[in-house]
C-alpha cells in the first residue's frame, strides 16, 4: 500500500506559551489524507484552521507532533529541505488571490516555475495550457485588476497547480466571491483535482461545497474529527 500523501500526527501549537494569556490551539491533531483523495476542512472562524493548513504545507512548525508529506517526516527537517518539500510537493490556494499585480495571468503562473528551475518557454506554456483548462486561454496576457474575481481566483489555482505538486492545501479559496461565483470555481478546481489525481485538504465554512469532496474532518478545540 502507498504511503499516505499527508500525515498529521499529534499536532500541537499554541501562542504565548507558558504566559497567562496562553492560547492552545491545536491539541493532538492528527489526520492521514490518502492518494487522490480530496477531504475537507470544516471549522468556526478562529478555530485554527489557517494554523493547520500552515503546518501542513511546511509554512509553519508545530510545537509538538509530526507532519509526513509523501512519507517523508519534515516537522524537525531542516529549512532548506522544508522549502525544497513545499516547493516540490505542495500547491497552495488563499481566500484572497495574492497575484502580482504588475505580471499577467500567464506570468503570474510561470513565476514558481521558473522559481523550482525551469526554463521561462516551458514555463509559459505549462501556464498557458493550465489557463485553457479553467477557460481563461484568452486572458493569458492581462494583468489580475482587467479580471473579474472569478477568473482571478482560478488564475490563482492555476498557479497553485504549475508544478505538479502532491498535495493541494486551500484556504476559504472561494470564501470572497459571490454564491454563484463561489459554486462556479469550486466545480472548476474540483475538476482540476480529479484530473491531475492529486490529494487535497480544503477549508471551507460553506457546508454544501464540503460535502461534495469523498469526506470532510471538523477541528473541535484543537482535536481534528471525521463529520
């Protein structure tokens, strides 16, 4: 049997430990996330959410507990092997797009490309054939503020996407849009995940998306469950 995509045992992390303003908000999550499978993420804002899919994607460290990404421990791994892991293995999609506002679409999906070492010709044309899959071929040259929100957001699951990472982690990533938006880009990056087979943790508040992913885990004070 294949090794897990992601494995959360035991996390730990709080702020402002041992003071009396100690706030715990992780206490034991543990969680195993198999190859392919797409699960997802429910809890009330403040929760932890955001501190665990930072955990997760090698953006933060726990203060107990390990993280195994494709079989690999990196919790007390050293930075250059975290960088290199989430660079390799890991896609990340925020609420809020992020894109460079002085690069396109196109450029903007070629920059962490071109950042894990490849050529800028191959680089523009995984981003260009990634833009045609979200229906945004035609848009490649325009710069994110000429876009509506919708295709920002998709340009920004492109990016996550261009290079061919394992394991994909999202934030609320149709959290800022309108309802019908909102279920229009989720279908477009739940399409983009089944092609490419890749695992993906998504936090979402809107209960309807979750339930369209193979399973969803609710972080309750600090202990990650099945829903």
């Amino acid at each position: 049997m294949s090794d897990p995509i992601l494995r959360l045992d035991g996390l730990e992390k709080g702020y402002n430990r041992g003071k009396p303003n100690e706030v715990l908000v992780l206490r034991g999550a543990s969680a195993v996330i198999a190859p392919g499978e797409v699960v997802g993420l429910i809890a009330p804002s403040g929760a932890g959410k955001s501190t665990l899919l930072h955990i997760a994607g090698l953006l933060d460290t726990p203060d107990a507990g390990e993280v195994s990404i494709a079989g690999s421990a990196m919790a007390r791994a050293s930075d250059r092997a975290r960088t290199a892991a989430r660079r390799a293995l890991v896609g990340f999609v925020y609420q809020f797009h992020h894109l460079l506002p002085e690069f396109s679409a196109a450029e903007n999906i070629a920059v962490p490309q071109l950042a894990h070492g490849a050529a800028k010709p191959e680089a523009m044309a995984r981003a260009q054939s990634l833009l045609d899959k979200v229906g945004l071929a035609a848009r490649a040259d325009h710069r994110p503020a000429a876009l509506s929100g919708g295709e920002q957001q998709r340009v920004a699951f492109c990016r996550a996407l261009a290079n061919a990472p394992r394991l994909l982690l999202a934030d609320e990533p149709t959290g800022n849009l309108d309802p019908e938006t909102s279920d229009a880009v989720f279908a477009v990056l739940m399409t983009l995940v089944r092609e490419t087979g890749m695992s993906a943790l998504i936090a979402t508040h809107n209960h309807d998306l979750a339930a369209r992913m193979d399973r969803v885990l609710r972080l309750e004070q600090g202990i990650l469950v099945d829903s």
